[in-house]
C-alpha cells in the first residue's frame, strides 16, 4: 500500500457511484487546485480574509446552494455531493474554501425545517446564488456544549427584537451578511432549551479583524477577531449586541418558531457534522498527497526515503485511516440524503474523520522531519488546521458522550 501511495503521490480516486458525484468532484477539485491551493499558505501566513474571487467563483460554480431545493433557486443536489465538493475545497484550504459551504448550511437547514413559506423565499434564493454570506451565532464566552444554557436575550420591542448579550466563535462574522443567532426568548433560566429562539440578524459586511455596526435607534454590534494558531482566513469573532434590533419577521417561524431555536439549531448541526466529516477528510487527503509527494522527492542516505519500509508502513496506515475517514463520511452523507434526520451517522462521522485529520497531519509531519515544522511546506498549516477539528461542530467528549452514545443506548431501549 506505502509504495502504491508513492507512486501515485496518494491522489485519491476512490469509488463514488453516481456520475453526478463523479462529474461534481472532478469539477471542485481543478478549481480547488487551480484558483484556491495557490493563495493558501499566503491567506494562513497572513491571516488575511478569503479574497473575494474565490467567494464569487464558488457562487457561480452553485456551491452555495447545493442543499437548496431547486424551487428556492439552489441546486437540489442533495448532501454527497455536497460532502463530495466540500473534501476536495478542504484538500486545497480547510479556511479559504472547505469551510464556506458550512454556514448556509446550517442554516439552510434550519430554514427547511422550520422557516414560514415567506422567509424561505427571502432568505434561500440569495445564500444560493452566494449574495448572502452567513455566519452561526451560538457559542457564548461562558457558554460552549451546554448550549440549553444560553445567555445572550431576545426583548420584544418596537416591532422586533432587541438583542443584548456576548457571543463568541462566530466564523466569518466580519465578512458575513448575516448572522444565524440563538438567544433566549423566554428570560426564566427553567424553561432552558425551549426557551430559545432562532434569528436571521442582518449586518453590513466588513473585511478587516474588527467591526462595529451602529442602528439609528441606538443599538450596536461589534465584534473582533480572536487570534488562532489555524483555520484562518475565515476569522472566529467575540461579539457583542446592546438592543440591536432585529425585524420581527426574522425570527424563524416566526410566532410559532418563538422556543423552538434549539432544535432548529440541532437540526442544522447535523448538517454541519457531517459537513466537518468532508473538511476532515480534505485535511487528512492534503496530508497523505503532501507526504507521498515529500516520500518520492527526499532523498537520504543514497536514496528516497520513500524507499524505506518504515515510510511505506506509514503511508499504508495514512492511506487506510483516510479511506476508512472517506467511506464512513460518505455512507453518512447518504443516509442523510435518505432520510435528514439520521443525525446518528453524521456525528460518527464528524468523531472518526477528525481524529483521522489530527493523526494523520502530524504522522506527515514527522515523515517530513524537521521541514514539518518549517512554514514554507504546507504540511505545517495541515497541522494546525487539523487540531480544531475535534473541537467545533460539538467537541469531542460531547459527541462521544451525548450525541452518538445517548443515540445508541435510545435505540436500544427502543
């Protein structure tokens, strides 16, 4: 297997079935390698903001709407392909391509599963086309797994609702055109998760690593950009809301969406799991292709170090974690375009995928040796990229503990 993986520089041509799928992943991965995989480490380096170019390519290109049905201007494409083009983007920059597809996601699907027939017909058509840029507002400074706990409040007033509160690790905030929020509704701290409801909150968007938005009638947004060791390009921002005011109509439902925030969320977060599944194995395929390359090209001791059983056992195990990474993302994928709800699979998926990211990267960078830890090769950002994996999307004790094993025992007892 180690040899195989040299000799083909660990490229991945893996069986996918439908042509569509094919077709879909042979077109993300020449624009992946052709317009993203060359601004990468200079936007990681940087920590420079996804150019613009790339936005407006993968909009025309429809991968913003692969999950919106055809009716709300999207593509109907269904969730393997999406996973299918969100791997190969990832392969290229988990920060400046893997990631963007994530956000109107999430909240696409919250949309479907909850939005009145008028919000969906506002909202979907632009996250589609990629004239909305969306950011997820849920995680709080005090306030991370234990999301029923929330803090940050929703006030009736003036024909909306006026937001006060701190969010934190919100992904592209700065650059986003809204934001999908989660705040509590009902202010007794007893009513816990059905006390929370689910905003589309309009904002204006701005380029650099600190923003402040300021409404007429005296509210005020602002945020700035937390410093990561990885992942960048998108920026993760702490924010802050004092009686911003958000329309009525942009709580999703509406009146009958007031408490119903939560499991809107979950439901978009099952989609995001099983999308970090994809961004997972992309990491992970970089890593693998990075290393064979690395393995044939290095020579010591009077040849390739690919040429040593050692290297090729390693590059065996990489390639079969990967494969192992890929399948199980896939099968989740498809279970989920069968049925949405199957949120078991996608969090299986999310768990093993990134762990397999974590391993694989640095099993890499100690093939790579000491240029492994030098920036000017791009198993390094790998690395660093791969180690907030585990973390977002449900950290991975929370998985393991609530999500995937409650599930398991639920389905035994039934």
């Amino acid at each position: 297997m180690g040899r195989e993986m040299i000799r083909g520089r660990g490229a991945n041509n893996a069986w996918l079935g439908p042509d569509v799928a094919v077709m879909a992943r042979d077109s993300a991965r020449q624009f992946a390698r052709k317009e993203v995989a060359p601004l990468a480490e200079r936007i990681h380096r940087h920590d420079e903001l996804v150019p613009e170019a790339i936005i407006r390519q993968m909009a025309e290109l429809g991968y913003f709407g692969m999950s919106v049905p055809e009716e709300y201007g999207g593509q109907g494409m269904g969730n393997l392909v999406m996973i299918v083009i969100t791997e190969e983007l990832s392969v290229a920059s988990l920060a400046s391509a893997g990631s963007l597809i994530t956000r109107p996601e999430i909240l696409t699907k919250a949309l479907l599963k909850g939005g009145t027939e008028a919000q969906k017909r506002k909202w979907l058509p632009p996250i589609a086309s990629g004239e909305l840029m969306v950011g997820i507002s849920v995680t709080e400074p005090d306030t991370g797994s234990d999301v029923a706990s929330i803090r940050c409040r929703a006030e009736r007033g003036d024909g909306g609702w006026y937001l006060n509160g701190a969010k934190a690790w919100c992904t592209f905030a700065g650059r986003a055109n809204v934001l999908a929020l989660l705040a509590r509704t009902n202010p007794d701290p007893k009513a816990g998760a059905r006390g929370l409801s689910l905003f589309i909150v309009p904002k204006d968007a701005f380029p650099g690593h600190e923003f402040e938005m300021r409404q007429s009638g005296g509210g005020v947004l602002h945020g700035k950009a937390d410093a990561t060791p990885g992942y960048r390009g998108m920026h993760s921002f702490t924010l802050g809301l004092e009686r911003y005011l958000v329309p009525a109509e942009n709580l999703i439902g509406e009146q009958a969406g007031e408490g119903k925030g939560f499991y809107l969320q979950m439901q978009g977060f099952a989609a995001g799991r099983l999308q970090t599944g994809g961004r997972a194995t992309g990491v992970a395929q970089a890593a693998l292709e990075a290393t064979a390359t690395y393995a044939a090209e290095r020579k010591q001791f009077g040849g390739a170090i690919g040429d040593f059983q050692l290297t090729q056992h390693k590059l065996g195990r990489m390639a079969t974690h990967v494969a192992a990474a890929r399948q199980l993302t896939y099968a989740a994928a498809r279970a989920m375009d069968a049925d949405e709800t199957a949120a078991l699979e996608a969090a299986m998926a999310k768990l093993f995928a990134s762990d397999v990211a974590v391993w694989v990267t640095q099993e890499g960078q100690l093939v790579h040796g000491g240029w492994g830890y030098a920036e000017e090769f791009a198993i390094s950002r790998y690395v660093v990229d791969a180690l907030v994996l585990p973390i977002f999307e449900g950290v991975k004790p929370i998985l393991e503990l609530k999500v995937i094993a409650r599930a398991l025992l639920g389905e035994r007892a039934g």
